[in-house]
C-alpha cells in the first residue's frame, strides 16, 4: 500500500513538472544551469566517441564548451540564448569538428524557443538555423548530404516537439482554468442556497413567534384583566380558558419550531429518531387552526375556503404563512374584538387569490420602527412568482390581497 502511494505521488509530481509553464518554474537560473553543465559533459563525450576522425583542437574544445554556456539563460531570453550560440557553432563547424557533438545544447535550445514562443516565431528560427546549417556544412563538404538530412531531420523533429508541448500545456491550463471556475460556480451556487435557505427560515421563524407571542400576549391581557377588574367576583373558569390557550399557543409553537430547526440538523441522526421532528409544510387544511388561535385572542373571524386540487405544498404553505400573518396584525394592531373576513380561493385558471380584511387600525403611524411582516408576506408571494397588496381600505380597516400562481401537482397513485 505504501508503495503505491508513492508511485501515485511520483507521477503526480512528474505529471506536474510536465504540465507546468517552464517560464513559472522555481529557481530557473540554477536549474538552467546544471541542464548547461550536462550538456557541456554530453557534448565533450559526444565529441569524443562518435567522429575520432574529427576530434576538435584546442580552439574547437574551446567553442564547443563555451556553446553550451548560453544555456543558463535559455528561459530568461530563449531566443537570444540560440543567437548566442550561433558565433560559437559557425567557426566550430567551419574548422570541420566532430559536426553532431554540439548537438544536445543546440537541441535543448531550440526546444526552448518552440515552446515559449508562438508558432510563427518557431518556424521564423528553424528556417533560419537550417539556412545558417546548411550553408555551413555546403561550403566544408558538398558531399555531405546525407548527414546534412540526418541532421535537418533532427532540428525539425525538435522544434515539432517544442510546438506539440506548447499546445499540450496550453489545453491543461485551459482544462485546469474551466475546473477551476466551474468549481466557483458550484461554491457560489451553495453558497446562495444557503443564503436562500437561511432566509426562508427567517421568514418561518418570524411568522411562527411573531404569531405566537402576539397571541399569548393578548391571552395574557385577557386574564389579567379578570384578575383585576373584579377580584371579588373572580371567573376562574375564563382564567383557566385563558391559560389553557395559552398552553395550546405554547404546545403549537413548540411543535413548528422543531419543525422548521430541522433543517439545521447535520443529518447524523437517524431517521427514526426524528419522526416526531419532521412534518409537512402548512397548507389550506391548517387555516382553521389559526382562526381558532385568532378566536381565542378576541378576534371574529370569517373565514372562506376554496382550495383548487392539486396545489402546490409551496403555494399552499405561502399561502397559510399571508394569512397567518395577517391575522396576527390584525390582533396586534386592532386588539379584540376585530372583525376579520379571510377569503381564499382560485383567481382564473393558475393563480390562488388570498384576501384578508379587518376593521382595525392597521400599524400604528407613530414613529416607531416598522416590523418586518410586510415585507416578509411580499417575499412569501415572490418566492411563488406572484405579488401582494398591503394598506389601509378607503372606508376604514386593512387589506392584505395576494397573487399566488400555482401549477397543479398530479396525485402520485
């Protein structure tokens, strides 16, 4: 097992030196150096073992080492590198040394230049190098063709590889480049879901407290104005009703909060844990439970239902959540004893119409900060695609009027 993570590591590491940009690789100069000084060995021994017929003097030693020197710079200025080289080769080969000894320097410095450049400047450089080569080895020997053609094959082969590792490192840093952004696009796409997600559950928890506390609050006025209107004629049985809604409020909330903190859960738990935990969304079936909550404050409810068949969950829950909030600022702002009329039924053909009118006051216009239940029962309406109206009416009282577009959802059988 140890041995294959390191292979793996190897071909990693040798794929990255493959695929990286020689220009950006760490410490060039003395990298470049040390390939110069192989060269340098290479071409000595080159020299040495393949022509002993033209083993080079002391000058050509002289030339033939000092043309590798240009290599510690090939990735600084690579074509000036080869154009250094040049003076040196010339009156080398012209004195009729060992022609493929300088070879490896001249190689690697024409594979420099073919894969840091553009393609036009390669074929500029090897037509100009096999021009300078020809016309060298021409005017020593006339007879030499056939190592003039070993040697143009090899310059050619070499600027086609240079080219061919060029336009392969260019494909991995484009590959690399749509990874890269489609790895963005994948963190910004979370990253916005969390967003939206955190906020639907702002609005869940506002409408489901704000509902709550506001009709506990009137709860509670309602008993401590039996306590202390008549003590003496105490009415233990509203007292007892007005703390047994209050329990009930209580039980209700306690039950939804668990229900929409669910999804903060990081799903360790198994499901059999958490059956009691999760529930469906709220619907239309749900609304009489918040006119009886709305009742137990002291408001008169009206309320009229038309659910259309196969409504959406996420339109039917927008749908419980404009009313939910309606009614709670109708018991907020207008107290008891408000008369509310909760229409909700289909507009045409693919659109929910949900009305709720009171006879209140509306928000009170007295400075204060506004809350946010407006603003959220507008998002719950965007969230479906429609729109909703909020203000007070002409004649007196508070409208809330909402769009809600829907698609019918087929029944699974």
């Amino acid at each position: 097992m140890a041995s294959v993570s390191r292979t793996t590591r190897r071909r990693e590491r040798i794929l990255a030196v493959v695929n990286r940009d020689p220009m950006e690789a760490p410490h060039k100069t003395r990298t470049d150096a040390l390939i110069a000084g192989g060269a340098g060995a290479l071409c000595v021994v080159l020299a040495l073992l393949t022509d002993p017929a033209r083993t080079p003097d002391a000058l050509g030693w002289v030339l033939l080492i000092a043309s590798a020197v240009p290599i510690v710079w090939r990735r600084r200025s690579p074509l000036l590198a080869l154009l250094a080289m040049i003076p040196l080769l010339i009156p080398y080969h012209a004195l009729d040394n060992a022609h493929t000894a300088p070879m490896p320097q001249t190689w690697i410095a024409l594979y420099t230049v073919a894969v840091t450049g553009r393609p036009l400047r390669t074929v500029l450089t090897g037509v100009g190098v096999l021009s300078v080569m020809v016309t060298v080895v021409l005017t020593i020997n006339t007879h030499e063709g056939m190592q003039l053609l070993r040697i143009s094959g090899w310059i050619v082969a070499v600027l086609f590889c240079g080219v061919d590792m060029r336009v392969y490192r260019q494909y991995m840093a484009s590959v690399l480049e749509r990874a890269e952004r489609a790895e963005r696009t994948r963190e910004e796409e979370a990253r916005r879901r969390v967003a939206e997600e955190r906020l639907r559950i702002a609005r869940d928890l506002h409408d489901l407290l704000a509902h709550s506390i506001t009709l506990i609050g009137v709860q509670t006025s309602v008993a401590s104005h039996i306590l202390t209107v008549d003590p003496d004629r105490l009415d233990r049985r509203a007292i007892a009703a007005s703390l047994e809604d209050i329990a009930d409020t209580c039980r209700e909330a306690r039950a939804e909060l668990r229900t929409t903190l669910e999804v903060l859960r990081d799903g360790r738990h198994d499901s059999h844990d958490r059956h009691d935990a999760e529930g469906p969304l709220p619907d239309l079936a749900a609304l009489p439970g918040l006119v009886r909550a709305a009742e137990a404050a002291g408001a008169h409810v009206d309320l009229a239902v038309r659910a259309p068949a196969g409504l959406a969950p996420a339109t039917g829950a927008a749908a419980y959540r404009i009313v939910q909030e309606s009614l709670t600022n109708a018991v907020r702002h207008a107290g008891a004893g408000v008369q509310v009329r909760v229409a909700v039924a289909p507009d045409g053909g693919n659109a929910l119409r949900v009305t709720v009118i009171d006879d209140g006051t509306g928000p009170p216009k007295d400075g204060s900060a506004p809350g946010f239940g407006i603003v959220g029962m507008r998002e719950r309406a965007r969230s479906t695609g429609g729109t909703l109206d909020a203000g007070p009416r002409p004649g007196g009282g508070f409208e809330v009027s909402a769009l809600l577009p829907f698609q019918e959802v087929e029944a699974t059988p």
